[in-house]
C-alpha cells in the first residue's frame, strides 16, 4: 500500500515539474522577446510566431495528459471490475 502511494505521489510530483517547466519556458520566451531590441512590427510578428509555437505546445501536452488520464481510468476500471465500483468514461 506505502509503494503504490509513494508511487501516486512520484506521478504527481513529475506532473508538477513538467507544469513548472511547460510556465517557465513561456515565461523565459515572452521576457526574451519583450528585451531583445527590435521595431514594433518585427516584435509582433515575432510575438505571434511565439504565440502559435506555445499554442502547439499545450495542445500536445493536453493531449499527452488526456491520453495518460484515458489509461489511468482503464487501468483502474480493470483493477475494480471484480469489486463491482466502475468509473464512467
């Protein structure tokens, strides 16, 4: 039981790492953009080339978070068949 709890808490900590580091990166990119020395054309062309690069970024972590939470709810429905407890899809 202390592993699997442990191992719940390690998933969750590895969760809040990747979040801090998905924030850090959006953060450490508009700084950069907004210091570099450039005209307000160029700066907003580069700001929406960034914009969209974040874009993607996210929603290929959503999709990376969906996908794990897809087989975290299988992999617990097959744990819990036998009790007679179903999760809903």
């Amino acid at each position: 039981m202390r592993r699997k709890l442990r191992k719940h808490q390690n998933k969750r900590d590895v969760v809040k790492v990747m979040t801090g580091m998905l924030l850090g990166s959006v953060f450490g990119a508009a700084v950069a953009l907004l210091m570099a020395p450039a005209s307000g054309e160029e700066m907003r062309r580069k700001i929406a080339g960034e914009t969209a690069g974040v874009r993607e970024k996210i929603k290929s972590a959503a999709g990376n978070v969906e996908s794990r939470v897809r087989e975290l709810r299988e992999d617990m429905s097959d744990r819990t068949t036998g009790s007679g407890t179903r999760y809903p899809a």
